[in-house]
C-alpha cells in the first residue's frame, strides 16, 4: 500500500515538472493550455487507477 501511494506521489511530482516545464518552454498559449490540459488527464487518470487498484470491488473504506 504504501509502494503504491509513493508511486502515485511520484508521478504527480513528474507531472507537475512537466507543467513547469511546459509553462517556461511553450510561448504559444492554445498550445500551453492544450499542454497543461492533457498533462491534468493523466493525473487525474492516475489518480483513478490508484483509487480503483486500492478498492477493487469499488467499496470505499468510509
């Protein structure tokens, strides 16, 4: 479980270099936006996958 929730972390942190990144290099805003739009799908897919990996059966633990 906790393998997991550092994987999560770093993926997130990668992203969010990405962002930075993407912010500092593309000077084009429809591009920038586009960018940052697709680099927030993965990280909300990310963040799915790992909700649906820790309860599988789909049953929260509240």
């Amino acid at each position: 479980m906790i393998k997991g929730t550092n994987r999560l972390r770093l993926a997130l942190a990668a992203y969010a270099v990405l962002a930075v990144l993407t912010w500092k290099t593309i000077t084009d805003e429809k591009l920038r936006l586009a960018t940052w739009l697709i680099l927030g799908l993965f990280a909300l897919k990310s963040i799915l996958r790992r909700k649906d990996m820790m309860h599988p059966d789909g049953e929260d633990s509240d």
